[in-house]
C-alpha cells in the first residue's frame, strides 16, 4: 500500500513544480513520469491477478 502514495508524490511535486515555482516540465520529464506510473499500474494489476489465481488455487474444490 505504500506504492500509491509515492506515485501521486510524482504528481503532486509536479503540481507544486508549476504552481508554486513557475517551472514548466518538458517533455523528457513528462514522458519519464509516464513510464514510471504506467510501470506501477502495471506491476500492481499483475500482482493483483497473481494473487487472485492463487486464492482460487488454494480455495477447497479449486484447481490445482
């Protein structure tokens, strides 16, 4: 559960970025950030699906 409050960390410094200091990100800044949430969600609906399969696997009647 730790994971998603360091991803909306990314954002909300970018937000304060801009906001606050007037500094606009480019695009190799945009992009990177884009990279590192989109690895997130990725590594967290896998791990989600994973443990699903083994609930089920380990469930009485379910597949072995």
């Amino acid at each position: 559960m730790v994971s998603p409050f360091r991803y909306s960390r990314l954002v909300f410094t970018m937000g304060l970025g801009v906001l606050g200091l007037g500094d606009r990100p480019d695009a190799l800044t945009l992009t990177g950030a884009a990279i590192i949430l989109a690895a997130g969600l990725y590594s967290f609906f896998r791990e989600r699906r994973i443990a699903a399969h083994l609930a089920r696997a380990a469930a009485p009647g379910g597949p072995v």
